[in-house]
C-alpha cells in the first residue's frame, strides 16, 4: 500500500504538504470571517419587518443550502469570468484562490445566518420583555442584552463550521487549487503512490480540526464562566 | 393615576378580556385575583403595554397611551414599573450592571450616579452585598428582589406585578412580599397580580377578582375577603382557602 513511504516522507515533501495545509486553513479562516460577515446580514434580513428584506434572506440560505459547495465553487468560476469578458472586453486571468474564498464566503454566510438566527431565537423572550420594560430601545436591547447572550449560544456551532470549512477548502483543488488536497495528490502522482501523501493529508487535517476542537471547547467554558 | 376603558384582547379563538374597565387611583394596591386563565395577566400585560389589546384605551393621568404617539407613548410607560415572574433578570451582566444598565442607557444617567442609586435600592431591598453577583448565583427570592429593585431605578410612579412569587420557593415568599409591603408604606401605587391572598389581605387596599376575562368584583380587600358577593368570587375564595 504504503510503497513509497520513504520517498514521501522527506523534509521537503512534508514542508509542502504543511504549505499546502497553511492555504487550506487560510481559505477557510477568510471564508469563516466574511461568512459571519454574511451570517449577519442574512440574519438582520431573515427578521426584518420588511417583507422583500425576509425573502432575500430564505431566498439565499435556501439556494446555497440547497446546492451542492463543488457545484457553487464550478459554477462561481465559470461565471466570473464570462461576466468579466462581457463587461471589459478582455480575458481576466483568474485567482483560483480568490474564486474558492468568495465561493466558500457565500456558502458559509448561508450557514451563518442560521447559525446567528437561531441564537438570537435562543435567547428566553422574557430578556426582551424585560428591556422593554426599562424602556431600551430594540437596537440597545440587541446590542446590550440579546447578543451577549446569543453570542454564547453561536459559538460552537460556529467552531464546527469552521472545522467544517477547513474540509471542504478541498474541493477548491476542482479549480486548481494547490491547498492540502490537491498537494498531496501531486506527491501522489509524482512517486506512484497515493497512499502515502493521503494518509499525511489526513495527519494534517487532523492536526488543524483537532486543535480547533480543543480551542472551542476551552472557550465554551470560558464563556460558561457566569452560568 | 390610570384609567382602563373598555378593553378587549383576543388571543385567536379564546377571549381572554371582553369588555373590562377599571380605574386604579394614586397610592393604591390593588390586587388582581382569580382562577388561572381569568384574564389578570393579560390585563396587567396590557396596561404596561407588553400586550396591545384589541379594543379599548388606557389613560394615564387623563391622557390616552396611545401606540402611535411614539415619543409620547415611551414617556408614559417609562412612568411604570414592571416585575416579571420569571424575574428576566440579565445573566451575563452583574446585580449592579442589571440596575444600572437603563439609567445610562435610558435616563441618561452618569455611570457614578446610576450606581449610587442602585446602591440604595440594593440597601433597600436588603442586598447590598450581592452586587457584583451574576444573578445565576442568586436564590429565587433574591432575583426578584433585584428585579424589583431594576425597576425602581427608574424612578416609577407606578408598580406592576405579574405574580411576583409564583415561581419561587415557598420559604422565599416572605421576604418578596416583605419588600413590596415596604414600597406600599411609601406610597407607591401598585397593581399586583397574585395568588398570595394573605397579601391581598392584609397589604392591598382593594381587590379586583376576575374570572373568565371579566371583572366579577371589585370591592376594598377586607370587604371582599369577608364578604364576598358574588357566587364565583364565594367558589374561589372556597377552593383557595384550605381549612
């Protein structure tokens, strides 16, 4: 199985592989932020009072959460482009990086508004009746008492979100690329052995949930601290 | 001081107020009794704007509280407090953090005189000691003593509660009603939904019974305690006192 271990397991390659780790764990911290960014947004827009703002929000998370990522990443960079040519007239030479960013932003941001809607919905009805009471406003009560205590309720939802965007950055290897993935198959294909670079891949993104896991649960209690 | 005036609320199918009235004067305590479902908190709900009923009008020194006059209408509110049963107090913030929280935000108070204040509203209610506490570390009774206290940092003339002691344990009712006793002896008008008839005794001036969404009776608290009129007020007063 394993027929070129020796030849895989050298310094170079592993500093490759740990190259190709740092791109699939800065894809996904980018796309993590922009996509709370996002979650925000859709979350504000889901509980608008305004009708067109409420559909905007389902009509997103319901598209993205309905199509598979790899699908969204193709048809993202196929599309840009096109648009591009149509608009300047001239060939744009694509940063398949930025595209896989911007395509796992959108899907993450789908996942974000659900994520901050249901904490914000988490929180007891009574916090808001209470403020109304004292006679906050609905912004100072948000601000105030609500998301503080929503805060608390997104974050692990959120750390697994992020684990499972340091996963999915793999299928950015379909556009070319060179994240974790896409090294370890080059590894693959350069010494006829896929095992081997596959299996330190798996190492790799172990190493990252892993310790993304231990960090959350470290921070979730903190948080509980005044529970 | 308030003047409730034909007021209706429906909540889908079921009537929960049809057609109630009631005036409640400056200094009063006034008891809101009845079986559950009778309508008391939806009526209490209703005064402080927490429900907006679907008939009706409520005044305020003579002028209406009306929804749509909206820098008017959060003026008036402001006039009440309001205490919950579930206490709704702030867990992520401190005793002293949940007093003070309003006064800066709404009153516009310094840091250094909101916290004076709540400071001797803390004292008042006997828990001074306890206000750099998270409320989760606070026994039932002293939550709603805090709540109490949030809410007379806002300087009301006016005191509503939704049966402030239902939720707590029984060895801890005491020294709730205790405090609300004290606030009677100072003046303050209240309207109290309860099921504490000893309180609505001994510490109300009048009792307004309810039941099925209508006020059956409204009479002084020892008038009505000793000589009910009505057959349903006769029928609770029968089913709430065990002897």
């Amino acid at each position: 199985m394993f027929v070129a271990l020796d030849k895989v397991f050298t310094m170079e390659n592993v500093l490759y592989l740990g190259k190709g780790a740092l791109i699939s764990l800065g894809m996904a911290i980018l796309s993590l932020l922009i996509g709370l960014v996002l979650g925000v947004l859709g979350a504000s827009a889901k509980r608008s009072r305004f009708f067109i703002l409420r559909a905007i929000g389902n009509f997103y998370v319901e598209i993205i959460r309905g199509t598979p990522m790899l699908l969204q990443i193709l048809m993202l960079f196929s599309v840009v482009p096109s648009i591009y040519t149509a608009i300047t007239g001239n060939v744009l030479r694509i940063n398949v990086y930025l595209i896989g960013v911007i395509a796992m932003s959108i899907n993450s941001g789908a996942y974000s508004t659900e994520l901050i809607r249901s904490g914000i919905n988490g929180v007891d009805k009574g916090q808001w009746e209470a403020c109304e009471t004292l006679g906050l406003s609905s912004w100072q009560t948000m601000k105030l008492v609500i998301l503080p205590q929503a805060f608390k309720l997104i974050v692990p939802p959120v750390i697994s979100e992020f684990i499972t965007l340091i996963k999915d950055s793999s299928l950015t290897s379909c556009i070319g690329a060179i994240e974790l993935l896409k090294a370890s198959q080059v590894l693959g294909a350069r010494y006829y052995d896929a095992m081997s670079p596959y299996t330190l891949a798996a190492i790799f993104y172990l190493i990252m949930t892993i310790s993304i896991s231990y960090i959350g649960k470290h921070v979730e209690k903190r948080l509980a601290a005044s529970d | 001081m308030i003047r409730v005036e034909h007021l209706q609320k429906n909540f889908g199918q079921l009537h929960a107020l049809k057609d109630v009235s009631l005036e409640v004067d400056k200094g009063e305590i006034v008891s809101l009794i009845g079986p559950s479902g009778s309508g008391k908190s939806t009526l209490l709900r209703c005064i402080h704007g927490l429900e907006k009923p679907d008939r009706g009008n409520i005044y305020m020194n003579d002028e209406l509280m009306d929804p749509q006059n909206k820098e008017k209408y959060r003026e008036q509110r402001n006039h009440m407090g309001f205490v919950f049963q579930h206490f709704n107090l702030f867990p992520h913030m401190t005793v002293l953090d949940n007093l003070n929280l309003a006064q800066t935000e709404v009153l516009g108070r310094s840091k250094e005189e909101a916290t004076k204040k709540s400071l001797e509203l803390l004292k008042r209610v006997g828990l001074q000691e306890k206000k750099d506490a998270y409320p989760n570390n606070l026994s039932g009774g002293q939550k709603q003593r805090v709540a109490i206290a949030r809410a007379l940092c806002m300087d009301p003339d006016m005191m509503l509660f939704d049966e402030p002691t239902s939720a707590l344990d029984p060895e801890m009712i005491k020294e709730v009603l205790e405090v609300m006793k004290d606030l009677g002896k100072h003046g303050m008008t209240m309207i109290v939904v309860t099921h504490e008839m000893g309180f609505a005794r001994k510490v109300g001036s009048r009792v307004v019974f309810l039941d099925h969404g209508e006020i059956i009776e409204d009479a002084p608290s020892e008038e009505f305690f000793s000589n009910p009129k009505s057959d349903r007020a006769k029928d609770f007063l029968s089913k709430v006192f065990y002897e």
